[in-house]
C-alpha cells in the first residue's frame, strides 16, 4: 500500500465495521442536525404567523 491509498492522518487502512460505525455515526449526527433545523424554522414560522395575525389565536 503506499501513500495515496492510507487516510489521512493514519497508518493503517481502515477495517469495514469502522467504516460501518464511522458512516452509521454521521448519519445520526445528519439526522439530529436535520431534525434541530426543523424545529427551528418552525418555532420560527410560528413567531412569524404570531406577529403577522396581531396575537389572534
């Protein structure tokens, strides 16, 4: 193996279950980070109706 086929940063290759558990972390980490933007538009959203209706209920 030589450079250009190591990551980087590290000497050795990296074996399939990290890649696994690497890929299944960020893909969590997509989804709380999605969910969070969606809440916040939508609290957002919410404030803007709000001010927008003059406080109606």
């Amino acid at each position: 193996m030589d450079k250009t086929d190591q990551p980087p940063g590290g000497n050795s290759a990296e074996t399939p279950k990290q890649k696994s558990e690497r890929l299944k972390a960020a893909r969590l980490e997509a989804e709380r980070n999605k969910d969070a933007r969606i809440e916040w538009a939508n609290r957002k959203a919410a404030a803007r109706r709000k001010v927008l209706n003059g406080d109606k209920p």
